[in-house]
C-alpha cells in the first residue's frame, strides 16, 4: 500500500519533530545493511504478514540492487 513518497515523509518528519534528517535519510546515512541486520532480529520476521517481513524484503531488494546507502551513491536518495 503506497501512503506517500519518500520525499513527503522525509520533509513532514523533519517539520513535526524538528530534526535535521528524516527516517529514510537517516537510512541512507546508516545504509541499509545495518537495517536490514536489524530487522532480522525480528520475532515475527517469518510472518508474511507481518511489517517486520515487509520490511525485511523491501530492505533486501534495495541491498540486491547494490543501492546502500551514501556509500554507493544510491539507495532512496541519490548522490
């Protein structure tokens, strides 16, 4: 289900709470591996339903796309 685009979420997260970088910014900052790692710590990470494993797969194509983060000058942004 698509909500909005990165660019919106970005730009309302930096309006509402005052930070200087929005969530997928700051993922490009920390690349994705990192998240991607996290997110597999997950309990319900076997559960198709679940956000965890969507998440986990949305991570996965980006990191199979070689798009990580600042490193490689492209994964939501790039650079």
């Amino acid at each position: 289900m698509d909500i909005a685009d990165i660019d919106d979420i970005d730009n309302a997260w930096r309006y509402g709470t005052g930070a200087p970088f929005g969530p997928f910014q700051i993922l490009d900052v920390v690349e994705l591996k990192t998240a991607y790692y996290i997110t597999l710590n997950k309990p319900d990470l076997n559960d198709e339903n679940s956000i965890s494993y969507q998440i986990a797969q949305m991570l996965k194509k980006y990191i199979e796309e070689n798009k990580l983060g600042r490193g490689t000058k492209e994964e939501f942004y790039k650079y």
